[in-house]
C-alpha cells in the first residue's frame, strides 16, 4: 500500500479525514461552509472589479 498524509499505514483514515467526513454530514457545518465560499468569492469579485475600474480610470489620463 502506498503511503499518504490522509491515510495511515494499516488502511484507515487519520483523524483530519474522519473529522472531515463527519462535519459534510452536519448541515449546519455545510451551510456555513458554502456562506464563507460566497463571501470570499463576493469580496474577490469586488476588488478585482474595483481593481478594473481604477486601471480604466488612469489609462484614460
């Protein structure tokens, strides 16, 4: 068997991946999850957005 970071030598999984596989069954974990996404992708999405417009504005000079 080849070693890995998720999984330990006799074949089960270290205690990150079952922590994780227990928090994708909690919908409350899920619901949180899938908001932080969002707002992190709104906030990149505005400042690159933001970031465009002031290019625009100093290539126009």
């Amino acid at each position: 068997m080849t070693s890995s970071k998720s999984v330990v030598l006799d074949g089960t999984f270290s205690p990150r991946v079952m922590e994780l596989r227990k928090k994708i069954h909690d919908a409350d974990y899920i619901d949180y999850a899938v908001q932080r996404i969002a707002q992190v992708l709104s906030r990149k999405i505005v400042e690159d957005s933001e970031q465009q417009l002031m290019r625009r504005r100093h290539e126009s000079k």
